[in-house]
C-alpha cells in the first residue's frame, strides 16, 4: 500500500491548530493544515488585537503547570518571529473576598509558590487609578499576568509552521472525514487527502466533524468594546494591570489601552446567545451589546466611560463543564480533539499546539491531562463515538 502523502492532517488553524502545525513540523511530520476562511481571521474565536495571559489562575490550580510551559513557549515564538506578541502589565483577579475568583487565584498562587498580593479595594484604586472598585471588593494581584497579541501569534504560528515545511491551505472547507485501513482520509469540498494522524482543532465548527460534541461543545456569542478613555494615562500599559472581576452585574474582563486601540472590555456571556450554526452567528453589534459593556465600565471604571472606538463580535465555544477537551478521540486511534475552551483558551495556544503534536507523534505526554479528557469522566463528557465516518456531507 502506497504511504499516505501526509503524517498528520489539521482541520482548523486559528490559535491551536497554527501552534499544532508549528509543533508538528518541529518534530518531523509531514503535516497539512486546512484553514476555511484565511490566517488570521475575524470568524472564530482568536480575533479582537489581544487575549489575557495570568499565571494565578481561578478557573483550577491544575492549569498552573500549562500555563508555565505556555509563557515559556510564547517567548520561544518572540525570538523565532522577531515579533512582540507577550506584554507584562501584572493582573488583577477581583471579585468578594470569599468568591470563586479570589479564592480559586489565591489557591492557584499558594499550591504552585506564585508571587501575588492580596489588596483591598482601597489599596487598588490608589495604585492603579483606572479602577474605581467598590469598597466589599478585594482583589488577588499577580505581577506575570499580562496580554498576548492574537492575530500576530497565529501569524507567527502559522510562518513558523512553513518555514519547517508544513502546508498550509486557506479558503479550504472541510466537508468530512473517515476512517482508512492507514489512517483516516479527509474530504473538502474540493478534494481528498490521506493521512496518517488527524487533529481537530475547528473551534465552533467542532460540531460539524465530530457530531457526538454537539452537546458538550456550545458555540456562543462574544461582543468586545474599545473605548477612549477620558484620562488615558490611567490606562496605559504600565499603570493598568489587565483584569478579571465578579461582580453582582457579571462576570468581566479587559485590558489596558495597547498601542493607543483604547481600554478593552468583555463580559462572560454576554447575552447568554447561543449559536447554533456558527456560519450564521450575527456579527453586527447593536446598542444591546454595548449597553451590557458599558454598565461595567459606568460601575467600575468610569474614568474609561469616553466615545466608543470599536465593538467586534466573536465566539466562545463552552464546553459543559468550562474546562478544555484535550483527548484522542473515543474510538478512533489515529483522531484527536482540542475543542471547548470556554473563552479562556487562548494563553495555551503554545501549549495545546505541543500536546496534539505529541498525541499524534505518539510521544509521552508531558503533563497530566486527565481534567481535560472525553471518556475518563463519571460520567463521561462523550458516548462512544459511533465507527466509520463521523463527519458531515
């Protein structure tokens, strides 16, 4: 039987599949990545000029050892591309003293040896003079925590990837896969490729080629405002640690004004809108979106409270229980699954990228990723996936 041209396929190179590529073709493969729309791009879940990175991490001290090897990883790709992409601003995890995201940023610091500071409101809102936090709030202080460069990351990714040699193909819709006596074969809408290995790494559409996610795997819709601040210096860089609140109107989030794009703020789950077939999520944003944000910025950060410069829309896609899915897929030895990364994701791009490359290379793996697999849950995250072709015509 002839060699199938290519050891691993791809699907999806947003910010985890350009970094999979870029770690196969570091370990030897001969890897093909298939984009449907182009690199980077404004579809998915990696667009929006910056993503949080923090090492205090509320969401479970478990994701303390990824997100070292993840700072490391991000400061390899600086030096390969001759890009910024990790800026330092220190960060705030803020909410009341006996909340989720106090206490679990302050187990993350105590478990793993952290540097931090635990503050009061008052001691925030003298050091760092954008935030107005109410007097019932405290907040963890980390001084890594800081924001990536999202579209330059994947950038960077995917030209690392080439220069190894890998292919990459955009404006390329996956239409299914199935399995093969050598490996598994993966239909377009134009064409057949034969593998040895596949990689899912479709974001939204993970849906579309593994069906049985469906329901552990929910696409929903993201809104991000950028305004002028009304006193910029407060929130420059230097003097505005990025953030993560719980607060009695929600959960958020932002950033400091990056290269003079203006203050950043998002909501975890918006208006709680489902989206049920990504191609047709809305993607205009209407005065509704920017009234959410903005009852964030007039509670706790009314210096920031200036004209709107942009609002962008994007998806999360949920997984049900907020943590990733990183696992060969049930069933199918030569498929694996990076999927459900709950708009927390992106820090990891580095480090996801690695452990699908050592899924499918066959290599040990590095870390314990039990929190983070399909069938080793009680009760399972998925069902036996069903033989044959699991895609979609």
């Amino acid at each position: 039987m002839r060699s199938p041209p290519y050891d691993v396929v791809v699907v999806g190179v947003g910010g985890m599949g350009s970094a999979a590529v870029y770690h196969l073709a570091k370990g030897g493969a001969r890897v093909l990545g298939l984009e449907r729309f182009d690199i980077p791009h404004s579809f998915g879940s990696s667009h929006g000029l910056t993503r949080i990175i923090r090492l205090a991490y509320s969401e479970g001290s478990h994701y303390v050892p990824l997100l070292r090897e993840a700072y490391r990883l991000w400061r390899e790709l600086e030096e390969l591309s001759g890009e910024s992409i990790l800026r330092v601003t220190g960060g705030l995890d803020i909410g009341l003293q006996s909340g989720g995201i106090v206490q679990g940023s302050l187990k993350s610091c105590l478990e793993h040896g952290l540097s931090f500071e635990e503050l009061d409101a008052g001691e925030v809102n003298r050091r760092f003079p954008g935030y107005e936090l109410p007097a019932e709030m405290n907040a963890i202080h980390q001084p890594d925590a800081g924001y990536l460069h999202c579209e330059t990351a994947i950038s960077a990714h995917a030209a690392a990837a080439r220069s190894l040699g890998a292919d990459i193909a955009t404006g390329v819709r996956v239409r299914g896969w199935e399995r093969t006596p050598g490996g598994v074969r993966v239909e377009t809408e134009d064409a057949r490729y034969e593998t040895r290995k596949l990689v899912i790494t479709a974001g939204p559409w993970v849906g579309e080629l593994l069906p049985t996610l469906r329901p552990v795997c929910r696409p929903v819709r993201q809104v991000m405002l950028w305004t002028d601040p009304l006193d910029p210096e407060a929130f420059a860089p230097e003097r505005f640690p990025v953030f993560v609140m719980e607060s009695p109107a929600g959960n958020f989030y932002g950033f400091p004004d990056n290269r003079g794009e203006g203050f950043k703020i998002g909501k975890f789950h918006h208006l709680r809108q489902a989206v049920p077939e990504p191609d047709a999520m809305d993607r205009e944003c209407h005065p509704e979106d920017e009234a959410v944000l903005r009852e964030g910025i007039a509670a706790f950060f009314p210096r920031a409270n200036g004209p709107t410069r942009r609002m962008t829309a994007c998806i999360f896609t949920n997984s049900a229980d907020g943590h990733f899915i990183l696992d060969r897929y049930p069933d199918h030895e030569n498929v694996f699954v990076a999927a459900g990364f709950s708009g927390h994701g992106f820090k990891f791009c580095g480090v996801v990228g690695r452990i699908m490359a050592d899924f499918a290379l066959e290599r040990p793996q590095r870390w314990d990723l039990g929190p983070f697999g399909l069938k080793q849950h009680r009760p399972p995250r998925v069902a036996h996936a069903p033989p044959g072709n699991d895609g979609t015509a």
